[in-house]
C-alpha cells in the first residue's frame, strides 16, 4: 500500500462513516486537498497537478516508480529471487 492506498476495517462501530469519508475523499474536493496536502497526482483528472516542490521535477531527480522503465528495472532484479523463493 503506498500514500493513496485505502483499506476498510471489518465490523467497525461505525461502517457508514467510513462510505461517507471514503465517497467525500475521492470527490472533486476532496482529490483536490489531497494533492494539495500530500503531492501525489489524482488519478481524477478535475483536480489540479501537485504544487511545487512536489511536482515531479528532472532537474531534482525524483524516480519515478510507477513508470514501465521502472516497474521492468524492478522486475529484472527480483525474477531471480522470487524464482528461488518460489521456484519455477
């Protein structure tokens, strides 16, 4: 889970503040503050971009770890321990 991931508790005392909490999170205003606080892009495309200085930026050198060149990095360094963790 990374800073946008959401989870759901069972049997909590009160569910239904939760489905009102989770249906204002991803609202227009709600996606607009969480960018606003937390610098990660919505996948709304309402919202405004992140503000500096968390714009992803070359000139500060983020990596940016969901991109294909890196998820396929990732991937060509682990194939061979999963494979010796879970075999073929």
């Amino acid at each position: 889970m990374g800073p946008g991931g959401i989870s759901l508790l069972t049997n909590t005392p009160h569910p239904n503040a939760a489905k009102v909490y989770l249906n204002w999170l991803l609202s227009k205003e709600g996606q607009a503050i969480f960018v606003k606080s937390n610098g990660a892009q919505s996948r709304r495309l309402d919202t405004p971009i992140p503000p500096e200085p968390w714009k992803f930026r070359p000139d500060l050198k983020y990596w940016v770890s969901y991109g294909e060149e890196a998820i396929s990095s990732i991937q060509n360094k682990l194939r061979p321990l999963l494979k010796e963790v879970f075999g073929e």
